[in-house]
C-alpha cells in the first residue's frame, strides 16, 4: 500500500488504512467562515495561474463579493507582486492576518512572511505542503465568499495535499495555445477525477494579441486548439486572456486591478453558480 493516496473512492480493496475522504479535511482557523473554494490549477508552469488567480479575484470583487487568495505557490509565490503588497502579514497572538489588497482582496503568501521578497524557499515537500495547511488553518480569514488558491504547477506535493486535505468546491484549468495543451489539460483534469473534485472549466492565457496599430487579432503560437480539447473532455471555455503589454505593465507595478477589462466574466459566473 505504499502507493496509498487515502483516496478510498477509487479503490476497490479493503485494507487497515481506508480512511474516509471526509476525515482528510483540514478545519479552517475558528474565526474563518468560507462559502466555497476554488482551485486555480495546471498540468505544468508557466501557463499563468498567478495571473488568472488575480484578475479572477479582481472581477469576483468588482461584483460586490467578499474574496481572498491563498497563494499556494510557495517556491514561486507571485500574488504579493501582483498587488503591489509589500507588508509583512502579521499575528494576532493566536493566528496570522492576511494582508489586503487595495480593494479589498485578502491574501496570505509566503511573501509576506520574508524578510526580503527575493530570499528563496529552499524546503522539501512535506514541508511546503504543511506551509499550505497553515495558510488554511491558522490565518484568520474572517467571512470570505470565495477564495482562490493559486495551485503549484503540475500535480505533485502540494497539489495533492490541497485535493485531499482542503475542502474544494471546483477547479479552474489554465492553459495555453500551443500543442502541448492536451497534455496540460490532460494532466489536470485525469488527477481531478481521480480526486473526485469538480472541473469548473479552462481559461486560456496567451490566447491571441491585437496589432497596435491596426487592431488584427495575431495567433502568435499558431492556431488555439482550445475548441476542441474543450470538447474531448467535456469542458466550459471560461476565458480568453490576450497577450497585452497593458496588463503585463499593470502587473509588474502591483495594479493588477487597474486592469480595465473583464476577460473572466464566464469564470465568475461559473464561480457563483457553484
């Protein structure tokens, strides 16, 4: 059994270590009270899920919501930058207080918990995985409608932790146009079934740019196969993010939610339908 992800539902053997899935979830601080969670996740890095966990928390506050993001992103952590946060979370005594943002957007990051933003975290799994639990269960996140937790890339450690141990109501898939997003999406969406963990739908990062000059859209990495991988496994298109010197200026001085547009009004949608 040393193969074992205590994920009972798939498996048809009895043995001493069946646990039931409900006993894995961890308990949030006692003076957090969340509606729902939403993962941001990939099959791989650098397809952009810091962007899209940001401009997703950005739209769903735009609507008068209570949100807040769990960087889960530990070696990589990006939100704080996003947001222009450059103050150190604090505790209470008892937990930690995440940080908010200009509008109102909690989040805690291990960014915020450094000296210096460019000391790097130089630990193993199990102990980025318990850092996670804490940003769950020992921040006091008070009354929050959705929060967002941008994943690690790929389906390791932390990813797992977080399907198992963390009460999720759905993930969000991103990706990008060139071919290898079968695989992508393919990763994802096979460890999210067998994790029994809801697919809210695919954002696509990097999708097309415009000509600055005369406006015609460029499919700088080919034609986008979103469509049809969409419909090989079943998926909503929830969003299209172009690639825009804009938003990546805005995002580089920490005015992530100066960002004008509403490319994730379906993702906020399918958000709230949940």
């Amino acid at each position: 059994m040393s193969d074992c992800g205590h994920n009972c539902n798939s498996c048809g053997e009895s043995c001493s270590q069946r646990i039931n899935p409900e006993d894995l979830i961890e308990k949030p601080h006692k003076d957090s009270h969340i509606k729902r969670v939403i993962g941001i996740v990939s099959g791989k890095g650098g397809v952009g899920k810091s962007l899209v966990s940001c401009m997703l928390a950005k739209e769903y506050r735009e609507k008068g919501y209570k949100t807040a993001i769990l960087d889960g992103d530990i070696t990589g952590p990006s939100v704080p930058k996003a947001f222009g946060l450059n103050e150190e979370a604090v505790s209470n005594g008892e937990a930690l207080i995440p940080v908010a943002t200009r509008t109102g957007i909690d989040v805690m990051s291990v960014n915020l918990l450094l000296e210096n933003e460019t000391d790097p975290v130089v630990w193993r799994g199990p102990v980025i995985s318990g850092a996670v639990k804490q940003f769950w269960s020992e921040v006091i996140w008070g009354d929050v409608d959705t929060m967002f937790i941008d994943m690690p890339p790929g389906t390791g450690d932390v990813t797992l932790t977080v399907f198992q141990q963390l009460p999720l109501d759905g993930i969000i898939i991103v990706t990008s146009p060139q071919d290898l997003v079968s695989m992508i999406v393919g990763k994802a969406v096979k460890m999210a079934e067998i994790m029994n963990i809801p697919i809210l739908g695919i954002v696509e990062n990097f999708s097309y740019m415009k000509c600055p000059h005369c406006g015609e859209r460029i499919d700088v990495f080919g034609e986008s196969k979103l469509e049809s991988i969409a419909e090989g496994y079943g998926l909503s298109i929830l969003g299209r993010i172009p690639i825009d010197p804009e938003i990546a200026k805005l995002v580089d001085a920490g005015k992530i939610e100066d960002i004008p547009d509403k490319y994730l009004e379906d993702a906020v949608s399918a958000v709230c339908a949940v």
